[in-house]
C-alpha cells in the first residue's frame, strides 16, 4: 500500500483498523465491574515482588525476538535469500500469518498449563531463531521458516501476560498494564542489539542470532521465575494457618 498510495496511506489504514477494533472491544468486551478493596497504595505494592520483575523480564527479552529479525527482514531477503524488493512484502505477510496462528494455540496452551507454555513458546522462539539462521539461504526454507518464526514469536504474547497477571494476583491492574512497558523495550531492544551488530560487520544475518541469545535469555529469567514460584508457594504452605499474607 505504500508503495502504491504513499506511505501516508499505511498510517490512515492503521488507523481505520485501530476504529474497527475498538468498535469491536465495546460490543463484545463484557464490561468487568472495579474489584472491591482495589486502591493505588495496593497496586504499587505488587512491585514489591521479585518474581514479577523476572516475569516483565521474560516478556521484554521474549518479545525482542520479533523485532530484532522483523526490523531487518528486508536486507536479509534482498541481500541473504535472493528475493526482489517485490517480494518483501509477500513474506511479510505469510509471517503475520504465522502470528495469527501461533497467537490462539498459545492461549489455549497457557489456559491448561501456564508455565509450561510460558516455557515452551520461548523455547521456541530460540530453536525457531536457530533454523532460521540456516533456512534464510534457501527461498522455500526462508518463507516457510519465517511462517514457523511468527508463529513464535506471537505466541510468547498470551502466556507471559498471563503469568503477569498470575504473579500479581491481587493487584493485577497496574502491573498488567506495566507489562505493555515491558513489551515495548522489547520493541526497542531488539532493533538496538541488531543494528549494532551489522554496524559492526558481522552482516545481515547477525541479528538472527541476536534473537537466539534474546530468547535463551528469556527462558532463563522464565525458569527463575518459576524456581521463586515454587519458592513462594512453599513458603505459603509452611506459613500457620490465618497468618497475614505478604
């Protein structure tokens, strides 16, 4: 579209898009009424806990995947695959389609096993990387590799959110919305981390390795996070019954 219409025209679409979604949030969002006792001194006390901040560093370093490889993707098909400029758009779009996949099967794993998603898709988003780094100097293997990589990494979106809500039960408003924050570093680390690294040299596919190292560290701040989970839940136990929860 910006390319035929002008690049203005992709922000007035974005925009005509953002009025239909949020029609739709009003007609079919069921309305969910303030919880009781809930008060600004409670939400900022959830920060408090060491185990949400490993989780909003699971989201930040999960997501920065997708842009570390996305942000470049143009000069990695040009340059690496062989594709023509024509093209980009095409694997662009398989690889949202892959995000449309990946993005409900998460959902649904999360619901029946929610660290184990959490796991899982992070998991993913490195072994994916990984492939992909070999995959991008074939045309077939690149296109279906990218799908696979969408997949991936959209479906690090609804199990993360979840475990933030889950480690700030009781207070989950503020630190929902935080996690949006957390989300946008990632937006932002991962560009970062992959331009320097073809500023220095290291070419176009340096930043699918920034992706791996991202996502490997993603999963190491999931796993400590469910190590203090249990850490927590144990304590929680042990604790007399009627004692105050902390």
């Amino acid at each position: 579209m910006g390319q035929a219409l002008g690049w203005r025209s992709t922000f007035w679409a974005v925009g005509a898009i953002g009025v239909v979604v949020l029609l739709g949030v009003l007609r079919l969002v069921p309305f969910t009424p303030v919880m009781e006792g809930a008060n600004l001194r409670s939400e900022l006390a959830v920060f408090k806990r060491g185990r949400l901040w490993l989780a909003y560093g699971a989201t930040a370093l999960g997501w920065a995947p997708a842009l570390a490889v996305v942000t470049y993707i143009a000069p990695m098909l040009t340059g690496v695959t062989g594709f023509s400029d024509g093209a980009v758009p095409i694997v662009l779009v398989l690889f949202g389609v892959g995000m449309v996949i990946g993005t409900p099967i998460a959902g649904r794993l999360a619901d029946r096993a929610l660290m184990p998603a959490v796991y899982g898709v992070l998991a993913a988003v490195t072994a994916s990387s990984l492939v992909l780094l070999f995959a991008v100097h074939s045309k077939i293997a690149a296109v279906a590799m990218f799908i696979v990589f969408g997949a991936a990494v959209a479906a690090v979106i609804p199990p993360v959110q979840a475990k933030v809500m889950a480690t700030a039960e009781g207070a989950p408003n503020l630190a929902s919305a935080s996690n949006i924050s957390a989300f946008n570093i990632g937006n932002a680390l991962g560009p970062f981390l992959g331009g320097m690294t073809i500023s220095a040299g290291l070419g176009y596919t340096s930043p699918i390795w920034v992706a791996a190292l991202l996502g490997a560290g993603a999963l190491v701040f999931a796993l400590l996070c469910g190590l203090a989970d249990t850490r927590h839940h144990t304590r929680a136990a042990a604790r007399p019954s009627g004692a105050q929860k902390v």
